[in-house]
C-alpha cells in the first residue's frame, strides 16, 4: 500500500512538473523556434539526468533479494517443497 501512495506521488509531481514547463514554454518571451532549439539542445542532458536519478532511485528503495535473505539460515534441503 505505501509503494502505491508513492507511485501516487511520483506521479502527481511529475505532471506538475511537466504542466509548468508547458505552461512556461507557451508564456515565454522567446519565439516557438527559439524554444524548440533550446529543448533539442537541453534534451539529453535532461535524459541523462533522470536516468541518473531514476537508478539511484531504484537503489535506494529497492532491497538487494541476496542481501535480505542472507541470514535467514535456510538450506537448500529447507527450499524443497515435497509433495
């Protein structure tokens, strides 16, 4: 349930984000060529950017599986599921 709320958040903020770079586009006192060549000049730098934080991200929410499950103290016997 709280995954969901943060998605919920994550979600929200990036619209707003992206609602006020519109709207900042559509209000800006540079012509429509001009922003058009300093959104392809600015676009891959933003894209490096999120993939950036997108992976820190991940990693910082997501647990390591090998790590979490490391002092369990489980076999391989314990694994088998008999039927």
């Amino acid at each position: 349930m709280k995954s969901q709320a943060t998605q919920n958040i994550i979600l929200a903020a990036s619209a707003a984000f992206l609602g006020g770079v519109v709207v900042s586009l559509f209000c800006s006192p540079r012509s429509g060529k001009d922003n058009r060549k300093w959104v392809s000049d600015n676009k891959d730098e933003f894209q490096r950017w999120l993939d950036t934080k997108g992976k820190d991200l991940k990693n910082k929410t997501l647990p390591n599986l090998y790590e979490a499950t490391e002092d369990l103290g489980l076999t391989e016997e314990d694994l088998i599921i008999e039927r």
